[in-house]
C-alpha cells in the first residue's frame, strides 16, 4: 500500500486535498488566528411548492377532504394561493422555528420522563422535567396557533357550508377513518363501533369471508347519512380535478 501511495498518479490527488484543505483551514481562521465556524442561520424564504403542500396537509387541508367538503377547482385553488400569500419569508420561517422548538421540547420530556422513571433521575433532573414540561407547552401553543393562523388563512372566503363541512372533516379527523365517514358528528362511542365495523369488513374481503352481519348493518347505515352520501358523491365526482387544481397552484 506504501508503494502505490508513493506513486506519482495516487500521491498527487492526496495532495491536492490537503492543500484544498489547509485553504480552507487558512480561510476560516480571523486575524488573530482563531478558527471561526461559519454559523447557519435560518433566513426567511416562501416556502417550496412540495412544503405548501405539506403545511396544508398538516392543518387538514389536503385535496381529499377539499374534495369531499365540495370546493370546486376554482375554490381549491383560491385556498392553496390564500395559503402561499400568507406564509411569506417570516411567517414561514416563524412556523418552522415553532415546530423545530415543539419537537425539541418533545425530546426533552421524553428523556427527562425516561430518567425519572429508572429512578435514576436526581432533583436537578426533575426541576429540568417541570421546565421541559412548560416549554413543551408554550412551544406547542405557538405552534398551534400559527397552524391556525395558516388555516384560517387559507379558507379565507370560502363560502360558509363549505367552510362548515370542511371544519367537521377535520375536526373528526382523528379518527383515521375513509374522509366521507368524518362527515358526521358522532360520540366516541359509535366512532369506535364504526372503525371496528370498517375493519371487520376490510378483513372479511382480505380472507374471502362473509362480513359480521352486525358491522355490514352499521355500515349501510352509515353510508345511508345524508353527510356522508354526500361527501362519498363529491369525493368521487371531483377528487381528481380538486387534485390537479391543488397541485398547480402550489406549484408542484
């Protein structure tokens, strides 16, 4: 290995790198020959078309559930231009800082917990838990409210029983259920008899098996509300082109 390092053709790119390297050593270094590390400093920009469509899918707002609220193209793309307008450079970078500072703030909690929970946590670690605790929380508020500011943002306009339909979407959005079925308000309860309802289904058609009877009725009944016929009918008539109209106003 010696002897090819010492040939011509394999030393000379060894030594163009360390001359480059010593360049930029040479560059860092200020005029009393301290090494300086460029610092990265987040400047304010618009966003890119792929993170408008993030933040958008974030507060809700993503082409399905414009789809099954019933925007038309027209509306759909007066959102997503809405939503570019007001994530300029600060507002944008204001919301990345927020959720950098939510999620930092997340890691130190769980760290903190873990350690109290071995018991291994000293009363150090546990005023540090109560502090994480409160930044947690101050950092999850400002996050939340420039979500909502985004999305308010957004549906600037949009006529009120679309906006309303809409904000039921979302709202049920916990569940994880097909967006037509969060078309209609139901107890916690029922939200669970209809998911189960729904597995049962899907796992019934996945083994070539006859559903339970009991789901199958919950279902059609489900499907049977006013709310969610109708957002199953807009899905199905106007996702594509609320997809299309989405993708190109932001730019995608």
């Amino acid at each position: 290995m010696l002897r090819a390092l010492a040939r011509p053709a394999n030393a000379l790119p060894i030594l163009l790198a360390l001359i480059a390297g010593g360049a930029l050593l040479l560059a860092s270094l200020g005029s009393s020959g301290v090494l300086f590390l460029p610092r990265h400093t987040a400047e304010p920009r618009p966003p890119t078309a792929v993170e408008l469509a993030a933040a958008l899918h974030r507060v809700g707002l993503a082409p399905e559930r414009l789809a099954a609220a019933g925007l038309t193209v027209v509306e759909t793309t007066a959102l997503v231009q809405n939503a570019a307008a007001h994530l300029d450079g600060e507002r944008f970078l204001a919301l990345q800082q927020a959720e950098a500072a939510s999620r930092d703030a997340g890691r130190d909690v769980q760290r903190l917990e873990r350690l109290a929970r071995s018991g291994r946590a000293t009363e150090n670690d546990l005023g540090d838990l109560a502090t994480a605790r409160a930044a947690l929380a101050a950092a999850e508020t400002a996050l939340n409210a420039a979500l909502g500011a985004l999305s308010d943002a957004a549906a600037d306009g949009l006529a009120g029983p679309k906006a309303a339909r809409l904000a039921t979407l979302r709202a049920n959005a916990v569940w994880d259920l097909p967006v037509q079925y969060l078309a209609a308000p139901r107890g916690e309860a029922e939200w669970v008899a209809l998911r189960d309802a729904l597995a049962n289904l899907r796992i019934s058609a996945r083994l070539g098996e006859d559903p339970h009877q009991g789901c199958s009725t919950l279902v059609a009944q489900c499907d049977a509300d006013s709310g969610v016929a109708n957002a199953k009918a807009a899905l199905d008539a106007n996702l594509a082109a609320v997809e299309s109209a989405f993708n190109a106003a932001a730019g995608m």
